[in-house]
C-alpha cells in the first residue's frame, strides 16, 4: 500500500488503466468513431482516438525511465515531447475534420518532433551541466513547455468545438491539467529540484491524469 503513496506509482497506475479502457474501446466498441446522427463512420475520429491511445503508452514509459535511478532526462523529455506532438495531432484530428487526411499532417507533426528532438540534445549540453545557471535551463525546457501548452490547451478548445458542451469537463480539465503540469518540468528535469519531484505536483497530475481519462470517454461514448 505505501507504493500507492508514490507519485510517479499512481501516475503509472493510472496511466495504465486509462490506456486499457481506450483499447478495449478501440477493439470492441466502433460505434465511438460513428457520426451520433446519422452514423456515419469518421475516420478522423478514428486517427484522433488512436493519438490518444499512444500517448498514453509514452506517459506509461515515460513514467517508467522515472522509476530508474538515474535515468536519462534527454530520453524522458523526448518521449515527453513525441506525446505532446501526438498531442498536437490529437488537436488537428478535431480541428480539421474530414480535411484531415493524407500524409501533410503527419509530415509537419514530424518536422515539428524533430525541432523539439534536436534542441533537446543541442541545448542540454550547457543545460544540464552542474554550474548552469537557471536562466540557460529554462530556456532548454520552454520550447517542451509552450508546445505542451499550446497542445493540451488546443485539446479543450477543439473538443468543445467538435463536440459542444458535453466536452466541457474535459475541456476545462485539460486546461487545469496544462497549467499544472508546466512546475513539473523544472521538478523532474533539473537535477537540484528532483527530489521534490514525488511530491504534491506529480500527485496531483496523477488524480488530474485520471480525470482526463474519465471526461474523456465520457463525451467520446456519447
């Protein structure tokens, strides 16, 4: 039971049981990716529903390395910003509707992903040195901070734009979830502050996780 009590524990836990509702939806239940109406089959429905699935599989794995004891932050924040880039797709499955189809958006979804891979490791060098001053490593982490943002921000408008006023919980839990995961940044990638990192903010994001994943379904299995 004191496991329970670890923060990065419950972020797995609940992790992994909203990834197994979404895939026993996505295998068994078709009728979330039908138009309520006159039951038209959406695909991009579809798409969307399968980015969120594999965000969840990365914040499992990303939670996971956290677990280690001295894990590699690079490869955290790269699989933290390949799940905010899923994210931004999430956001363009609902935004754009039947126009989402053919490859541009996987391509600018990609050349977006390997901006955020390339400064990761470019910037990290000064970043993550022992004398690094504040300022440097806040800059290494703005660009994984403001498109997170900019994602789960988008998740709450795009919902509630597709969907009307049934996505509105989960609108305005992404957005709560969005503006209390950016402390956790500075908790989990720099080295003087991790230690607080299993403390009240990863907690929370845990609880605020599993609220995601309730108010998600709830308005996808209208």
């Amino acid at each position: 039971m004191s496991n329970l009590r670890d923060a990065r524990v419950l972020n797995l836990l609940f992790s992994t049981t909203i990834l197994a509702v979404g895939v026993a939806i996505y295998w068994f239940w078709p009728p979330a990716f039908w138009e309520p109406t006159d039951h038209d089959y959406l695909p991009f429905v579809l798409h969307g529903f399968e980015f969120w699935l594999i965000q969840w599989v990365l914040w499992i794995a990303s939670y996971g390395l956290l677990q280690n004891k001295s894990p590699d932050v690079r490869t955290i924040l790269t699989i933290i910003d390949l799940n905010t880039v899923l994210g931004l797709g999430l956001c363009l499955a609902l935004g754009m509707g039947k126009d989402f189809a053919g490859t541009r958006p996987l391509i600018n979804l990609t050349i977006i992903f390997g901006l955020l891979v390339g400064w990761n490791f470019l910037f990290s060098t000064s970043a993550l040195e022992t004398n690094a001053s504040r300022y440097i490593q806040t800059l290494w982490l703005l660009p994984s901070m403001t498109l997170s943002l900019v994602s789960l921000v988008g998740w709450a408008f795009f919902s509630w734009k597709r969907y009307g006023n049934i996505a509105l919980p989960f609108a305005c839990v992404s957005i709560l979830y969005a503006f209390v995961q950016q402390p956790s940044y500075s908790l989990i990638f720099l080295g003087r502050d991790r230690g607080e990192a299993d403390n009240q903010w990863l907690t929370c994001l845990a609880y605020l996780k599993l609220l995601l994943g309730v108010t998600f379904y709830s308005f996808i299995l209208r």
